[in-house]
C-alpha cells in the first residue's frame, strides 16, 4: 500500500468517526426533549386531566421561553400527550402505545386517579421511564419501584394527618374549648380511597377521642345518595368526611345534603381531593351548596404563586389556579431541573437525577413545604396535607400558614 493510500485510509477513518462522534454528540443534546403527560382527557375525571393539561403547557412554555434546557444546549421541551380515559385497563393501554409511540420519552407524570396510576406505571417502570405523580395511593411507591415519584403525601399519611387537623382547625376557630366527638365518611371503592379509609378507621380516631357513627362505601359513578344521607342525618355526626373522586359524584353528595337540610353551616363537610375545588363543581352544584365545605388536598398555590395564578387565568380564562394545575406546572419544572443536572436525554440518567434532588428553591417553591427531596421509595419527603375552604363562589386556601390567606370558619351548631 503507498503512503498515499495509507494516508486516504486514514483520512477516511478520522471522518468516520467524526461523524459518528456528531452522531452521538446530537443524540445526547437533541434539539427538542420528549417528556410525557399521561391522564383523563375524556370520561368521568376528564377534567382533572384538562386542569393538568392547562398548567403542564403553560410550564412548557415558560421553559423553553426562558432558554429551554440550558445544559443541553438550549433544547426545547416538548410534551406528549396521552389519554387514560376511563379505567385502569385504558389507561394501561394507553401507558403501553405511549412508550412503544414515543421511544425518546425522557420522562413523564401522571394519571391523576390512583388506580390509572397503578396500572400505567407497571408499563413505564418496564422500561426505566422516570414517572412522576400527584395520585394518593401508597401502593404506588410500595412496590420497590425504582423510577416512580410521589409528589403528593400519600393516601395513609394524609388521613394520618387530617383527623388531628380536622379536630384543631376546628377547635381553634370556634375558640370557646370545643372539640368535635362523633365524624362520618362517605366514600368510593377506588385505589386512593381504599387506601385512605384504612387509616381513617386505625387507632388515630380512638386517640383523638373521635367515634365514626357512619361508614359508606360506594362504588363510582354514584347515582344516588339519599340512602347514605340518611344514614348520616340519623347518626348526628360533629362533622362529614367525603371521600369521593369525581365532580359528577361531588355534586350529587353536595345537592343531596342541602336537599336534606344539611349545608356546611348545619354540617361541617371536609372533601377529599382536588376535584372538590374545581371551577367544574362550582358551575353544576353552585356555590350556596359548597359555602363552607373545606377540601383538604395534596398541594395548592399560595401567596407566593400570586403572579403565576395572574398568567395562568389571562391564558386559560380558567377562575382560578389550583391543585391539579399546579402539580402539573411543578412536574414539567421537576422534570426540567433533573434534565439541566443530568445534562443528557438519557430516563435512566433523569431518573438518577431526581433520585439525588434535594432542593428548598426552584421548583421546591411550589409545595407549602418548599421541599423537593423524594426518600428511597420515591416519595417526597415532608410532604403535607394543605386545605381550601368554600367561600362565595371560590376556594381560598385557610392551611398551612405558609399559603394561607384566610382564616378557616367552622360554625357553631
């Protein structure tokens, strides 16, 4: 072979690995990064997953309006869009087409109802897909799971948490040394609901020196109430625990007890769950119906949230900013600090990333707690319960003080 040659060779060699070099070099900073919404478009908590949708573009959009992902050279986030629709075995289908349709997903949040949760993250922990959630159930993060994130307080930590704080706000705002005795609860047989209920009938009522009088279960959708109501009238509870998970059965319960006389200044009723605090509810079951009723919840926008409540409204037209939206807003922004520290469109390497987040600013700030820190089972750790209370037509945050902006009212029968 002739130096020539030798050196042709060689010069082919070099630029074939140039290329390759590129190759590589693209596939790690891509000029756009997949990141997946997987929740209720359609069916009976379709609009749960529409409130998600409202606030995961509108943090879409702040991101790659603010430089996209900088360690990557500025990519652009996109979002991918997915249906559950109605039941877990759809949304397990749903969980299977995104993953097999979208190859380069780096992550991903959903499914909103616990047991949609559960099924679609059999799919994405196949195949080290990094899922983040705002779903109650325990089981989500009890199963040794290595890539799922449970932003909100689980189902058993917030009825752990919600008697004690049921039993204070209410003693305090009444302030003449009252405590309530005697609760009821009304709920569905859902994942999350299951779960929360095993609690609420442990030992912590006991201790508090709490007796259930009423315990109805349900399976969704409800059609009708009147027999539960009455159970509940007879027993005279000091107040109404709901643990129900869709704005169709929210308003019937809620119509159903003022039909019988019992609004919130008769009955002291506590929701479960976003869905007791969205415009939806409003709009179908009015607001004398709802005056009163305080919903205890996984997160809400506080004090601190007052400008970006400010855009999301001018944007959607939507009355107010709250807790699906913002779960929504927080996970696109987790998704985008783990994706700055990973430096790379790599799930496995995201997922690694939000495993050493330990952060009490950036996207910390939206939780009460400002706490982004999720333990060994992919949980966040010191995640609390926050309440909203009805009030003329708008839930307003009355716990904890962190965002806070109205004292809670509990009337005095």
């Amino acid at each position: 072979m002739t130096d020539l040659s030798r050196r042709t060779m060689g010069l082919g060699i070099a630029a074939g690995a140039a290329t390759l070099s590129t190759r590589a070099a693209r596939a790690q900073t891509p000029s756009e990064v997949k990141i997946a919404m997987l929740v209720p478009l359609s069916g009976p908590w379709a609009r749960q997953g529409i409130l998600e949708q409202m606030g995961a573009r509108l943090a879409i959009e702040d991101v790659n309006n603010a430089g996209g992902i900088k360690s990557m050279g500025g990519a652009k986030m996109k979002l991918i869009e997915y249906d559950t629709q109605d039941s877990s075995e759809k949304a397990k289908d749903a969980a299977q087409r995104m993953v097999a349709q979208e190859p380069d997903l780096v992550g991903g949040f959903g499914c909103w109802l616990s047991s949609f949760t559960l099924a679609a993250t059999e799919v994405t922990e196949r195949v080290s897909l990094p899922w983040l959630t705002l779903s109650y159930s325990d089981a989500i993060t009890g199963r040794g799971f290595k890539h799922v994130f449970q932003s909100s307080p689980t189902a058993d930590k917030q009825a752990e948490e919600l008697l004690p704080m049921i039993v204070e706000l209410a003693s305090r705002a009444r302030g003449d040394g009252w405590k309530p005795t005697k609760f009821a609860y009304i709920g569905d047989n859902t994942a999350s609901s299951v779960s929360f209920m095993k609690s609420i009938r442990g030992p912590k009522a006991q201790e508090l020196g709490l007796t259930m009088v009423a315990d109805e279960v349900y399976t969704p959708p409800l059609s009708d109430a009147t027999t539960m109501v009455q159970h509940i009238r007879s027993a005279k509870p000091d107040f109404l625990g709901f643990q129900s998970t869709n704005v169709p059965d929210d308003k019937l319960l809620a119509d159903k007890f003022a039909e019988f006389g019992l609004r919130s200044n008769k009955l002291p009723k506590i929701g479960g769950g976003g869905h007791w605090a969205v415009p939806e509810l409003l709009n179908v079951a009015g607001a004398e119906n709802l005056e009163g009723i305080l919903v205890a919840l996984a997160n809400w926008p506080g004090k601190r949230q007052a400008d970006l409540e400010k855009r999301f409204i001018a944007k959607t037209g939507e009355p107010w900013f709250g807790h699906d939206s913002i779960f929504a807003y927080v996970h696109v922004m987790i998704l985008k600090e783990a994706l700055e520290r990973s430096g790379v469109a790599d799930r496995v390497k995201v997922s690694q990333a939000l495993r050493t987040l330990d952060m009490t600013d950036g996207p910390a700030a939206f939780f009460p707690d400002s706490t982004l820190k999720y333990d060994e089972k992919g949980r966040r750790m010191g995640a609390k319960l926050c309440v909203v209370q009805w009030r003329q037509g708008k839930p307003v945050p009355v716990y904890p003080p962190s965002i806070a902006t109205h004292e809670v009212i509990w009337p005095k029968i």
